[in-house]
C-alpha cells in the first residue's frame, strides 16, 4: 500500500490505537490441577471477546484535526472509505485494516488490538503506512459498553496524555474519537471522529 505524497496531516499522532505489525503472544502452562477450575472460570469472564461484535467489514467517516493543541483556528479534513477488522489468535488479538480518502489525501494503517490477560486489559497500537513506524500504545478496556483507553506521547516535543474512547451506538453503528491534553488529563481536545455502519458481518 502507497500514499501520496502530498499530506498534510502529521498522521503519525492520529489514532494512536486504530495499529501495528508487532506482536508476542506467550502461553502460560498450566499448574496444578486444582487451579483448573478457576482458571476456566477466570477465562470465561475475561474481556477476551470484547471486540468480537466489532469483527467486519465497515463503511467509515473520518474527520481528522489537522492541526491538534495549538493556537491556529480549528480545520477538520475529512476522510471517508472502510475498515476491515480480522480476528487473531483465537481472538486474543485483532488486527484493523483503515482505507480512507480524502480532498487532502489518504490514510492507510492498521490498528492491532492484544489482550493481555494478566493485566485484563487490552493494548491499542497505530502503524502508518505512510512511515511504518508505530505509535505509542494506549490501555483498557470496555466498561458499561464503552471502551476508554488512555497512553502517553509527544507531539511537537511536549508530552501529552492520549484518549481513545469507542462507543456502540447499536449493532451495526459504531463511533471512535480520539483526544489529547497538555495538562495531564485536566481539559482533553478530540482530533479525530469515526463513524462506522456495518457493511459486512464476518463474525
């Protein structure tokens, strides 16, 4: 996959989860055989299906703030066109393929999405295909339907908090915005929205 040349959104900081070609996966043995129970019980009630009502073929609207925490008038590009997501590993992982297009280009990644189970988190991490470089990873998991997920970066040289947050909004509509702060989580800017509508279920 290629972009063009001509971008003009420093995409390397946008959808910090939606992404990446890394991945380890280690499997603990088992230990005694009276922990068996719990631990199947444990697994039952784990967040490892989270995202299985997300596994498809959507159609996505994206809008992108192109120039997030700073002082210039806020401009959203706008981007439309699909996001593939496949399951991994038994569904301890998935991967996201994003295809989107726009007046001021394209934007082509994948966002890996891996469970750690000891931790009962999942980790969200970005790769653009544009540079092939990964961004920093954000954290969590899904309470009361929505999935709030929270890391840390840089952009410009300072550092700044990262908010993702996933939110259903029926089974075959979903929307992701991503925010940053300054100020160590006290105010938070969006500077991306996705909308989803389902268009294929290959769950």
């Amino acid at each position: 996959m290629n972009l063009p040349t001509k971008i003009t959104v420093p995409y390397k900081h946008l959808l910090v989860p939606c992404l990446s070609l890394l991945m380890l996966t280690v499997t603990a043995a088992a230990g005694d055989a009276a922990a068996a129970p719990l631990r199947a019980s444990a697994a039952a009630e784990d967040g490892r299906h989270d995202f299985d009502w997300e596994i498809g073929t959507w159609h996505t609207k994206v809008r992108v703030l192109a120039d997030p925490l700073s002082e210039s008038e806020d401009e959203w590009l706008h981007f439309e066109g699909t996001s593939v997501v496949r399951p991994l590993l038994d569904r301890h992982a998935n991967v996201v393929e994003l295809k989107v297009s726009g007046p001021n280009g394209r934007v082509e990644g994948l966002n890996l999405r891996l469970y750690e189970p000891q931790a009962g988190r999942w980790s969200l991490t970005f790769v653009n295909i544009r540079d092939g470089l990964l961004t920093p990873s954000v954290y969590g998991g899904f309470h009361d339907g929505v999935g709030e997920f929270f890391g840390d970066d840089q952009i410009r040289g300072r550092a700044i908090k990262v908010r993702f947050l996933i939110l259903r909004q029926g089974p075959d509509n979903a929307r992701f915005e991503q925010a940053f702060s300054d100020d160590g989580g006290e105010t938070w800017e969006t500077n991306w929205i996705a909308v989803d509508n389902r268009i294929d279920d290959a769950s």
